[in-house]
C-alpha cells in the first residue's frame, strides 16, 4: 500500500496513520453489515476489495465501502452466508457431542477442530481474493489451493483470527473494530501470493 509516502508540509498525519484510521473505519462498516449473520462473508469480501484499492489509490472509505456492498449483495452472497453459518453451527455439534463423553471423544475433538480451522482459513482466505466479488465458487477453489500451498499464510491467517477472537472476548467494542484488521491481514495475505508462487491472478 502507499503507505510510505512522506508527509506534506503542514500535514499533521501522515499516510500511514490516514490508512490505519480507513481500516477500523471499514472494520467498523464490516461489523455492522455482518450483523445479521448470512451477510458476514460478503462484508468481509467487500472490506478486503475496498482495503486491496488503496494499492492503487482508490479510497478505502466508509463511503466506498457502502457503495460497493450496496452493488455486491444477491442471493450467492446469502448462500455463502448461509453455508457458512451452518458449518459454524456443525462444528459447534460435534464438539457439545465430542465433550458429552462418546468414546473415542478425545480424538473425535481433535479432529472436528482440525477440520473447522482448516474450513476457516479456506473461507477466510476466499474472502481475500478478488474474485469473491463475484464468483464464490472460484474464489474458494483457489483458496483451498493457496492454503495447502502456502502454509505460512495460512498459518498468518489463523493468527490474525485469532487476535481478532481475543480482541473481542476481552473488550466487547473492539469487536466492531477487529474485521478491519483482519480483513487488512486477509488482503495482505493474497497480495503477496503471486510474489511467491509466481502466478499472476485473474483480478475479479
């Protein structure tokens, strides 16, 4: 991002903080638009979209963000949603069943959570990639790829979750800000993917 230019005469901030302030702006659209639950992959993709224009000097305002989101939201939005929330309530089965006592639980857990946090970084990792603004079906099959891949983004990501999750658990409010970071984090994460594989992407 351009986030090292210099400052202006007069100019009391510079860039970078002018950016950072632009993240938790989206961060805080994010956490709103996501509220109803089946809409929370589309703010995130959205959020990564706007953040990724800043690359090129497009705004990444609260205003851009509302406007892209605005042209953005139909049904493979909601369906992605949907899928999402519905593999977020399986795994919190399995789990409930896993600390019931079955036999076998301990391993059962072990493995239900490997699972989710793979699913995770895969659909965290699809929401990154531009062609989730129209395409999910593609964005997540390079997603899968990329996370296989590329272990050390993955591994990134999982972290940027995590953060996230704590910010939140430990001070409710920051859970309006936290998507704005990660979603930097998520684009970040992307961004330098053809750098090190060498592939160039189809933009979305």
């Amino acid at each position: 991002m351009n986030g090292g230019q210099a400052r202006e005469a007069g100019e009391v901030f510079g860039p970078r903080m002018t950016l950072f302030a632009d993240v938790l702006s989206v961060g805080v659209c994010t956490a709103l638009a996501s509220l109803p639950v089946v809409t929370l992959p589309a703010a995130l993709s959205t959020a990564c979209a706007v953040l990724r224009g800043a690359r090129e000097d497009r705004p990444a305002t609260a205003g851009r963000y509302l406007t892209v989101l605005r042209r953005r939201l139909r049904l493979a939005d909601l369906a992605a949603g949907a899928l999402a929330l519905a593999g977020v309530l399986l795994l919190w089965a399995d789990l409930a069943l896993a600390r019931a006592g079955l036999p076998g639980a301990p391993v059962f857990a072990v493995v239900a959570a490997a699972i989710g946090g793979y699913a995770a970084v895969v659909g965290l990792r699809a929401c990154g990639r531009p062609e989730s603004l129209t395409d999910w079906r593609t964005a997540v099959s390079g997603a899968a790829r990329d996370s296989v891949g590329d272990a050390g983004g993955s591994g990134l990501i999982l972290l940027a979750l995590a953060a996230a999750v704590m910010c939140a658990w430990m001070l409710l409010p920051l859970a309006f800000l936290a998507p704005g970071p990660l979603a930097m984090a998520l684009t970040a994460v992307d961004v330098r993917m053809p750098a090190r594989v060498g592939g160039a992407r189809a933009p979305g």
